[in-house]
C-alpha cells in the first residue's frame, strides 16, 4: 500500500491507494474507503509503485465524492412514505430516531459530518419513521435516502 500526502485548499489529507486496476483506484482518504473512476487507466506496468495486492475476499467500498457519478442507490427504500435524503456527500455521525419513533417538522433526526463541520439533518415531514437506511459511520452520496417518514 502506497501512502501519500495531499492538500486540498489548505487541509491534509493521508491517502493510501490500495488497489488500480484499468481505471478504477481503490484508494484510503484519511483512513476512509473510495473507489475512484480515473479519467484514463493506469498501466501497473509503467508505474511499479501501484502494486495490486491480493486479497482473498473484497470489501465493500464507498463512492468518491471526487469521483464520476456514483453506483445507483438501492431502487426503493425500505419502509413507505417520504424520504429524507442527504443534501451533500458526508459521513453519518448520530441518528436521533429509530423506525417507530414519531417526528414532528423540523426535528433533527440526523448528523452528517461534510467538510469538518457538523449539519442537522432535520425532519420536513410529520410523521413516523418507517425505515432508517443507513448506519452511524456510513459514508452517503448527496441524494442519498438516509431514512423514510410515513
């Protein structure tokens, strides 16, 4: 695994690349999983730092917000009613709620973490919670159905 060293608009960021094949880089961002679309593949061959290393089962990798458009979400959230969905890429920090639990508008129900800073997800719905599809720790695209309201 490769380490580098990397600022973006004056924060560092610990990037390990794990794996590259064609144009796909499996990559570490300050200890976060990515997969990366690059533009053009990289050839292993002409860059002996990039070492694909085996591995016996693969792990589950989340979408680089810096990448092309990410893998579709699932078709249909579990639960019925409205979903409320993330407003930007980030990680989930807390959820407030769990399925059954009534809401009002304007309740936080949420906490993703974008960018270091901390955002309210909150209710625009009344209601119950239905579903909650995701998990504290995970990472989410913008437009992700983070939990449902019925």
């Amino acid at each position: 695994m490769n380490k580098y060293q990397y600022k973006v608009q004056g924060v560092d960021y610990e990037v390990e690349i794990e794996e590259v094949e064609g144009n796909i880089a499996k990559v570490n961002v300050n200890g976060i999983p990515f997969e990366v679309e690059l533009q053009q593949p990289i050839n292993a061959a002409k860059h002996p730092t990039i070492v694909k290393p085996k591995v016996e089962a693969p792990k589950p990798v989340a979408a680089a917000p810096v990448a092309a458009p990410a893998a579709a979400q699932p078709a249909a959230p579990a639960g019925s009613g409205n979903a409320v969905k993330a407003p930007l890429p980030g990680t989930i920090n807390a959820i407030n709620v769990k399925v059954g639990d009534t809401v009002a508008v304007g309740d936080i129900v949420l906490v993703l973490e974008a960018m270091k800073m901390q955002n309210n997800i909150e209710s625009e719905y009344a209601g119950t919670v239905t579903a909650i599809n995701v998990n504290q720790g995970d990472s989410v695209m913008e437009g992700a159905t983070l939990l449902v309201i019925g």
